[in-house]
C-alpha cells in the first residue's frame, strides 16, 4: 500500500465553521489543518511509477509535520465500501497505465487539544465524521483496512421452520401469510430455500415493489368495498380507471418503467450511427416519457447519497422506457419536518425529541438537495421545478402513552422528470429463447442490499446496520456513459439491438433480470461468474441483490452481440453477457452454469414461484375519529406580524438555495426554469423544456401538493393537489386539459389507525370521481406507504430535543401530483413577472366559490399558539369553513379555459397561482421579482368578503392572479363572465413604484410594510441555510444584492449580428469546415455544441477520446474541436485534470495535440469543462 498526502483539504471558511462546531463540544480542542491522503493499492507485484502517480494526484509521500502533543485523525470512506470517488480516480489511473488496483481518498485532520474522557471523544467522532457513509481511522496505516477483501460468503439454505428468524434477520419484512406460501411451494419442490432466493422473493414481492396495499381488497368500517361487477374495488383499479376513461394521448400506461405521452412534430438531432456526423432527422410525431418516483427511506438514513441515487434511479427509468429513451429534464421535492436552524429560531419550532436513526431536517435539507442536484448536473440533465414542504403538528398521546406527532421525520424525496424517446421505439419486443441477457453499466459492490424491503416498513421495526445496508452510492458519470450507450442504439432506428431494457434498482439483479426474462414469458440460465463485481467477497445473495446503481439489463439477439460490445468499448461503458434465456420459465443462476451439479445451485426455481399468485393482502380500516385540532382564531393576531411569518416559512419562503446548486440550461431545451425576470428569482410556476432545436413545440410540468390538508379531510387534500397542479401548469400555453397527463404518488403511514381509510378515501376522490369528470388520466405514479417513524428517546446519536419515552411520527396522506402536457408554443408561457411599462392591475381568480377556508393553512401553521385548547390551532376559524376544496370540479375547468383563450387574445401580462401563503405571498412574489410596490386593495370585495382580512389574504383556496392592462379591463371582465367565473374573480392591486406593499381598505391603510422588510422574510430561509452550507460571505453580499429595490437587474446586449454568417468567408469554396466535438467518458454538452457549430456553417463530427486513442480518428482531418462541457471522470481530481491527464499521459494523444496546436490553419474551442480541460495542456 502506497500512502501519499496532497492538497489542503478544506476551505478557509469551511476549517472556520468546524472548528466553531468543535469548540462548542470541547473547548480547549483546536483544528491545526486538514489535508487530502491517498491510499493507493498496487497490482499485486508491480509498483507504479512514483512520479507519474504523484503528479496526477497532485501528492508526495512526505506529511505535514505534527507539531508536538496534537494528534492526527483520518476520515474515510466507510470501510467495507468502494466510493464513488474510488472508481472513477481508479479508472483514471488505469488509463495512465498505472498498475493500481484501486485508490481511496481520505481526510487527515490535526488537532491539538483532543479530550481525555471518553464521552467528549465519541461526541468530537461523530462531528468530525458521518458514521452512516464514513469511518474514522487514528493512524494513516490503518486504511489498508480499506482494501482488505475477505473470502467470498457462503451460501446459506434455510430449513422452512426456520423462515420467520431469516425474515428478521435478513430483514425481509415477508407477511406472515408470504412465509406461509413460501414454505407450501418448498415443500412442494422438496427442498430448502437458498439465502438468495428468499432475498430475491422478499424484494420482487416487497410492498416498494409489489404494490400489495395498492393491489389489496378493502373492508372499511365494516362495508367491503366492490365494483360495480361485484369484484374488489383496489386502489390501483381506481386509478386505472382514470386511463380508461380518457386513453387518448397516451401510448403506454402502467406497463414499462415510465409512462409515455403524445407529443406535437419534431425533428431529433444526433450523429449518423456510421459515420458519426451530426444530423437533423425527419420532423415526425414525437413522443416524451414522463415519471416521477420517491426515495424517501435512503434520503432519512444518508441525505446526500439518498437524494442522488433518488435522482439517478428516476433518470434510468426514462432511459430504460421502450428499447430506450433520453432523460431530458428533471423535478426534485422535499417533504421534512421542521427545520430548526440555530441561527434563525421560529415561534412555531417547539422543541421535541428527535428520531436517533434518522437524518434531521435541517441536515436533510442541507445535504438531500446538494446530492439530487449533483446527480443531474454530472449526468447533464437540467433540474427545472420542484417543490420544499416544512411541516409539524403535535397530535398527542397514544393509550399506551407514546407521544404522537405528525411529522415528516421520515421525509419524502420526490425525483422525477421526463425524457424524449422515439415514437418506433415505445414498444418493447420480447425475448426469444437463446437471446442474450446483458448487464450494463458499473460493477456489483455491497452497498443497498435490501432497499426495496427497508423502504417497505416504519424506520424503527428494522436494524440500524439494515438501514446502512439499504443505502446505495452514486456514480452519475457511470450513467451518462450507459446513456450514451442507449443513444448510440435508438441511433440505429428500426436496427437497434435493444430488445427490451430495464433499470436496476430496488433488489439489484434480482429483480431487474427475472422482470426482463417475465415480460417476454421466458425463463433464464444466469452465470453469477460473469456478473461484473469489484469485491470477490460477495456471497451469491449479495451478489445477486445488492443495489449497486447506474446499471441496465438489457436482452439482446446474440448475432448483435458484438456489434453492441464495439459501441460499449467506445463509450468505455462496461458489460457482460450474463446468461441466456430459455424456453422454460424457470430461473437458475449459478457459477458456471449449465454443468454443474443443480442441488448447489444458488437459484433453481419456477418463475412462476416469484410472479405467481403469493397471498393477496386484504386490509380492514376504519375511518379515524373527527380531528381535534382547535380552530385557528385570528381575532389576535396581528396583520402585520402575521405577514412576516407567512413569508418566512420554509414552505413560502424563497427557494433559492435549492435552485442555484443545479444546472439548469444543459442541453439546451430548456425554455423555463425557476428562475424568472432581470432579478431571477425562483418564482416560476412551471418548467417547460423544448422538443428539438427547431421549432418552438415543446412540453411543460408542473407539481400540486397539499398534504397537511389530509389531516382534516383527505379527499379534499387529494383534489386540492390535483388542483393546485393544474393552476401551476396553466402558466403554460396548453391547448385542452385531455393533454394534461398526471403523475401520483401516494405517501402514508399504512397500518395506523384511520390512516387506511384516508388513503382509500383520497384515492376514490381522484380515481373515480375528479379525474374522470376533468378528462385527467394518471398513467403513472408510484406509492410508499411506511411513513412512519417508532423509537425510544435517548438511546441514538442523532436527534435532540425534549421528551422521553416511546416517540412516535408519521406523516400526514400525502400526494404529490405532477402534472404533464405537450405544448405547440413554448413562447406563449407566463410568469409572475409584472410588467411594469402599462397601466395595469392585479385580478384574482379565486375558484373557492366565495369561501375563504383557513384549515390547515401557513398562517394557523405559523400560528400554533392561537386555539383554544392545549394542540396547536390548524383546523379552520368558525363553521363551515374547514378546508380548502374544489367543491365544483367545472370550475377548475372554466379557469383553464379562460387562461387559455385570454392568453391567446393577449390579455396576460403576468401570471402567478394561489397555494400556501394565499394571495398576500403570490402577490408578494409578484412583486420580489418584478421590483415594484404593490397596493393591495379590499374595497371592491363587499364587506361579507373582508370582514376578516387574514381570510381574504391568506386563504389558500385555487385559484391565481393575473396582471391585466388597465385599458383591457373591459375586454377582461367580458371573457371571465363567458366563462362563468364572475363570481371568482375580483381586483386585489395595483402596482406602484414605491419600494412599500400596502393593504387598503376604502384607502385606509390596514397595514403596511417596507419591501426590504417583506424580501428579508422571505428570503430568510434561503439566507440561513446558505450561510451553513456554503461560504457565509458570499451568502451575505448575494443577500445584500437580492434586497436593494433599486438595483438594475440583467439587462442583456448583444455585441454581434445573430443574423451575420461569420463562417462565410471561410467557404469560398463551397465546401463547409469539419469541426470535432470532442468528447470524453462524462461529458454531456456535445449536442448542443453540435448544433451551435452546424449553426455557424461547420461539418460537426461526433469524436470520442477513445476514437483518438484507437486510431478511428484523427485531430489533423478538421479544421477545429470543440471540447465539450460536462464531467470528465466525474472531475474527481478537480475540473477538468482527469481528461488533461488522459491526454499529457498518453505520448500518442500528447504529440497529436502539439501538432494540432502548432499548425496555422487550426482552432480549438473549450467550454465548461472542455475549458478546464484546455487550460491545463501545458
């Protein structure tokens, strides 16, 4: 093992803030410095050349020296796990012809003043590491624990009676009734079952899999629920029953990894698969997949790697849709509980114990959304809308003396997105028996074993090492070179190879390749040997169900096998041909096979053992007792304080710091993003992204999520999603709500008493009643219902907070809806940008039908304190006024039309939905973005509507706000009456250009507010969390920026012609340049840069590093390259030093390079990373 030190390893602010988190535990203890080490493990007998391995890592084998009494800790990758970090830094290593086997990074950190008593000591480990993904060492020899690779595990069978103590031990989390089946089929076969084979039943009929509760037959209070044919009515009946009533548009629906969605005509843009030159295809139909998914258990345990590989899992489910598709944009959500920061406490935070096996909301929110948004950029997908929910409410106590709260300890990490794909390749074709079964993408590791079992049951019934166990790891440069893979196959048209295709995820291989091998109605002879893998210490159950990620299984002709492995080498994207499928449905896997002796088989089973009929679970519930909330009671609150709170939750507040961590223009569709107006700030209501490079059709999705809502009345909170999805999506110019196509996902904490009920009662809102009424189909969706959290006060190392005893919490019903259409013009969109050049006013179209409902709002939110018992106010204030509903379905479509046909008659100049915070936060982030003073207005109202101006401006009922010129009121006010809403919408204000928001009353003035005061509200969050996770300088000089009314914003100047043909002097001669768009493994922007560069009058050409090495190309047959933005090698030696190095350490590449730059006639143009890259040539 070979030890080197580098790089100072933390930033000045970055040693600064640990050191003031290190001496609020240990006084006297001090930070000395921190500097990167490398372990680096040679291939057995050779040694690596010293210089070369130094100069790459940019390390000696000479160490800081220690000064005297101080001591040195070093934090490293867990040990038992390869990082991320590890691969691709291996992977660069080995493309210098270094003879290394692997190369971990750690962190040394000296520190003078370490504690002598034990429990400061454990207290500094846990700050100074994250025990979850990281192990702390006190000697750097102590890190050749990180190669050690033990002997290969065993395969265990298990005797049948005992299945119930390897469904505990393994954390299988099977039924009783499962065990009881499994036992029946094994006595059948007349054998035991393997290990493996359990595992792979428990995770292909997990809950996270299966769907048992969704698929299950319902008793509630005491009526069995039917169809009309008398059969079971299910959950997933009712929201199929959605695409039964409206198919159109829809070309797949609850049957591949995605769903997929009519588009309008467009043309694809990729090389020519043969010779590699880039090309407009025919304008056709297009078509878009669209999914959303959860990865809400790995996000509690580890936010960072749990979000990421939340992302990376949603990305491969469009990739892996039809024979393949190409992720395009994506979406990301948070739900958590609150948040808690030090530096700015809120009167609704009560102190509380927190769960010690999970993340905290603070640390999630600092963390989960840095890992989605890591995930995206390196891949290159942009991250376009999402939505970030704050919430908490003390319910009480249980009989049996457990505290109960409802809270998102558990949260929900929504990734989802949605992707072009060609409308020939939607249609996966089936396997043949002798085709071949393909895994591609990276190696098997041990890391989330047993995730689709652990998100399947409440955090607490499970070990903690269980919970570890199930996270997985990213590796995002891994799956841009698998998807480029898929892009060189749907490249080939109607002769791509790909026969059917599937993403690994929950359960691994287990339950990737027997999807594949069902589907086609074959079975499968599998060698485990040719499985990919770096640790050959897996057992058969590890290797055949963990959840390394960034991996396909693909089924292939075998006569196209190697044309498929000559793409893979190009791209350096691994795979292996694991296995073939056969005639009879039956599975076996094994080393070697066929040949050897079936009774040490690690699998031998009928396939229809897994996909048969295991036990259909029926579920008996009852509808929970009515809420005892109080109502909120506004009578003592003040407007003014009021407003600031509302502003200042996590839920309203601005979302800034979820936004500028994510790259949102790569790939260059992306039409809207959140970020909106000369300030740019994240006001938008929906993202739509392009459908080619061409025309200006393109697609749009938005999200609806009430969730708190459901604690008083479910269905109203499953409607109000719904709803709120569509006023979001309506800032888009979509033609008829039968386009609009919707993505559900269910979260609950199943089994709790009432919860079952609500969940059924949300689901028939929608399914059978509201969906169908609208025209709406949910093709799509996913649920996850152990959203609850169970454990014992003081006992863990996470949480803090008051209160001992059994603590128990779990969320509210939460849907989530996305909502998804086609649009035929992108420039048609709206935003809450006012113009501020007309004479104009502000009109609310509010679809409350005249109620102004206050349950469960922000303001009794931020109001705990203003009810008239011991729980915190939530229900609403006086009767009848509950919760917010869509009471008349018509009316949500009245309001699409209207936006419709007034946008189209040029009406709008601004558009902005209603949701939490009410009218008084639209308006107030109409106003942020657009820097102007609002008068808000209540004397048009009548005084039945303004008797409680805290209804009137923060009820969160539907509806929007519309900015309209003044001279069009008339106009305006003729098109609300046709479409039947003149009772819905009314003036609200009027935009001035005082830096003030005002509330008038027959201009009286009820309050007032600086809008300095109002943007430091709501910028407050954003503000926080940036000065806890990135340099608090910089967070301070943005806020200052953000805040200055007057400050001029973008005001963007072109300084050319865009209509000039610069290229024209260069082809006189009538034929056009060719320029290289250089590529390496990681890179993601060539697209784009292909079609700048055909723009300007080039011959673009799509070249590969490998093509340079390998000779297919050459630097001296174009006249120019163009290095291409991305990450290469995951930039795991900084930006753009792995391709540098791939180039300086390769003699051949650095004399074609020379001669290249040396010539008279030649041009090289670096972006982004191609950039970086460039610089360091020297």
């Amino acid at each position: 093992m070979i030890v080197l030190e580098g790089l100072p390893a933390l930033s000045p602010f970055r040693r600064e803030r640990l050191q003031a988190r290190l001496s609020a535990i240990a006084p006297d203890l001090r930070l000395l410095g921190a500097w990167s080490v490398y372990w680096v493990e040679p291939e057995p007998g050779a040694q690596p050349d010293a210089q070369v391995l130094q100069r790459i890592l940019q390390a000696g084998d000479e160490r800081q020296p220690l000064p005297a009494g101080a001591c040195s800790r070093f934090v490293v990758p867990r040990l038992g796990t390869i990082s991320p970090w590890a691969s691709k830094a291996t992977e660069l290593l080995h493309g210098a012809s270094l003879p290394v086997q692997r190369v971990e990074r750690g962190t040394r950190l000296d520190l003078a003043g370490w504690p002598t008593d034990a429990a400061a000591q454990a207290e500094v480990g846990r700050l100074l590491h994250d025990p979850m993904t990281q192990s702390l060492l006190d000697d750097a020899a102590q890190g050749a624990a990180l190669f050690t690779t033990p002997a290969r595990g065993a395969l265990e069978r298990i005797p049948l009676d005992a299945l119930e103590a390897a469904n505990t031990r393994l954390g299988l989390a099977l039924a009783a009734d499962e065990i009881e089946y499994l036992r029946e089929r094994y006595a059948e076969l007349g054998r035991y079952p393997s290990d493996v084979e359990l595992m792979m039943f428990a995770q292909a009929n997990s809950e996270h899999c299966r769907h048992k509760i969704f698929n299950a037959s319902w008793t509630i209070d005491g009526r069995e629920q039917l169809q009309a044919n008398g059969q079971p009515l299910s959950l997933f009946r009712m929201i199929k029953q959605t695409h039964i009533a409206t198919p159109e548009h829809t070309l797949t629906a609850y049957s591949d990894n995605a769903a997929v969605i009519e588009g309008f005509a467009a043309r694809r843009y990729r090389p020519d698969p043969r010779t590699h030159e880039y090309r407009a295809e025919a304008l056709v139909d297009s078509a878009f997949c669209i999914k959303v998914e959860t990865h809400n258990h790995p996000t509690a345990i580890a936010p960072f790697p749990g979000a990421s590989t939340g992302a990376g899992g949603e990305i491969r489910d469009e990739g892996a849709t039809g024979r393949g598709g190409k992720p395009k944009a994506g979406l990301c959500g948070f739900s958590v509980s609150h948040l808690r920061i030090p530096s700015l406490p809120q009167p609704w935070e009560g102190a509380r114990a927190l769960n010690p096996r999970m993340a905290p909301a603070l640390e999630i929110m600092v963390d989960g959304p840095l890992g989605a948004a890591a995930f995206n950029n390196e891949f290159g997908r942009p991250n376009l809308t999402g939505y970030f929910r704050s919430f908490e409410l003390r319910e009480g106590d249980l009989a049996d003396g457990t505290r109960l709260d409802r809270a998102y300890d558990k949260p929900i990490m929504l990734a989802g997105g949605l992707g072009a794909i060609d409308r020939a390749m939607v249609a996966k074709r089936k396997l043949s028996p002798g085709d071949a079964v393909v895994v591609l993408g990276g190696p098997a590791m041990l890391i989330g074993l047993g995730g689709g079992a652990a998100s399947s049951v409440a955090s607490g019934e499970s070990a903690q090492d269980l919970d570890f166990a199930s996270v997985q790891r990213d590796n995002p440069e891994m799956e841009r070179r698998c998807q480029e893979v898929i892009d060189r196959c749907v490249g080939l048209g109607e002769d791509n190879p790909i026969l059917s295709i599937h993403d690994v995820g929950a359960g691994g291989l287990s339950n990737a390749i027997p999807e594949l091998l069902h589907d086609s109605g074959v079975g499968g002879v599998i060698d485990l040997a040719q499985v990919p893998s770096d640790d050959p210490s897996l057992s058969p159950l590890q290797l055949w169900c963990n959840e390394s990620q960034e991996r396909y299984v693909l089924g292939l002709p075998q006569e196209r096998v190697a044309e498929f492995a000559a793409l893979c080498l190009r791209e350096r994207c691994p795979f292996a041909v694991v296995g073939v499928a056969t005639a009879e449905e039956r599975l076996v896997c094994g080393y070697g096979v066929p040949g050897v002796n079936r009774s040490t088989l690690p699998i031998d089973l009928p396939m229809d053992v897994l996909f048969g009929k295991p036990p259909k679970m029926h579920r008996d519930t009852a509808h929970p007792a009515p809420p005892r909330w109080p109502a909120l009671d506004t009578g003592a609150l003040d407007l003014r304080d009021a407003a600031l709170r509302v502003l200042a939750h996590p839920t309203v507040a601005a979302k800034s710091f979820l936004v500028t961590i994510g790259d949102r223009s790569v790939g260059a569709m992306t039409a809207r993003d959140q970020m909106v107006g000369p300030w740019q700030l994240p006001v938008a209501d929906c993202a739509i992204t392009l459908s080619d490079y061409e025309s200006y059709a393109g697609e749009a999705m938005a999200i609806g999520e009430r969730a708190p809502l459901a604690l008083l009345d479910a269905a109203a909170a499953a409607r109000m999603a719904v709803g709120e999805a569509i006023t979001n999506l309506c800032a888009a110019p979509v033609d008829s709500m039968a386009r609009i196509k919707l993505s559900a996902n269910w979260m609950a904490a199943a089994g709790h008493d009432g919860e079952d009920a609500r969940l059924f009662d949300a689901v028939r809102a929608l399914g059978l009643e509201l969906c169908p009424e609208l025209d709406l189909a949910i093709p799509v969706g996913k649920d996850s219902l152990s959203m609850q959290a169970i454990w014992k006060s003081g006992n863990g190392e996470r949480g803090t907070g008051n209160g001992g005893g059994t603590h128990k919490s779990l969320s509210p019903v939460s849907l989530v809806v996305t909502a998804f259409a086609p649009v035929e013009d992108v420039r048609g969109q709206l935003t809450p940008l006012l113009d501020r050049d007309v004479d104009s006013e502000l009109w609310l179209i509010g679809l409350g039908g005249g109620r102004q409902r206050l349950g469960g709002s922000i303001l009794a939110q931020c109001h705990p304190d203003a009810g008239a018992s011991a729980l915190p106010a939530f229900s609403g204030e006086g009767e009848g006024l509950g919760v917010p509903d869509l009471d008349d379905p018509q009316r949500l479509r009245a309001f699409f039309e209207l936006i419709r046909d007034a946008r189209a008659a040029g009406l709008l100049l601004a558009y902005h939905d209603r949701s939490d915070g009410g009218a008084f936060a639209a308006l107030a982030e109409m106003a942020f973005c657009s820097h102007v003073g609002l008068d808000i207005v209540l004397d048009g109202w009548g005084a039945e509507r303004i008797e409680n101006v805290f209804r009137t401006l923060f009820n969160e009922e539907l509806g929007a706000v519309v900015q309209i010129a003044t001279e069009d009121r008339a106009a305006f006010a003729d098109m609300v009456a046709r479409h039947g809403l003149v009772d819905c919408a009314q003036r609200i204000a009027r935009p001035t250009t005082a830096p003030q928001v005002r509330v008038l009353d027959d201009f009286d003035v009820l309050a007032q507010w600086r809008w300095e005061e109002l943007f430091d509200a709501w910028w407050s969050v954003t503000h926080a969390i940036q000065r806890l996770r990135d340099n608090p300088g910089c967070a301070d000089e943005e806020r200052e920026h953000a805040r200055r009314f007057e400050a001029p914003g973008l005001s963007p100047q072109l300084a050319f012609d865009p209509a000039e043909d610069i290229a024209a002097p260069f082809i006189a001669t009538g034929a056009r340049p060719k320029i290289a768009i250089l590529r390496e493994q990681g890179v993601n922007g060539q697209l784009e840069m292909a079609v700048a560069f055909e723009r300007a009058g080039f011959r673009a050409f799509d070249v590969h590093m490998s093509d340079l090495i390998a000779g297919r190309a050459r630097l001296q047959d174009f006249a120019g390259f163009a290095a291409c933005g991305g990450f290469s090698y995951g930039d795991v030696l900084g930006a753009g030093r792995g391709w540098a190095t791939s180039i300086l350490e390769r003699p051949q590449l650095r004399e074609m390079f020379e001669a290249f730059f040396a010539r008279g006639d030649s041009f090289a143009l670096g972006a982004c990373n191609g950039c970086q890259m460039l610089s360091q040539l020297r």
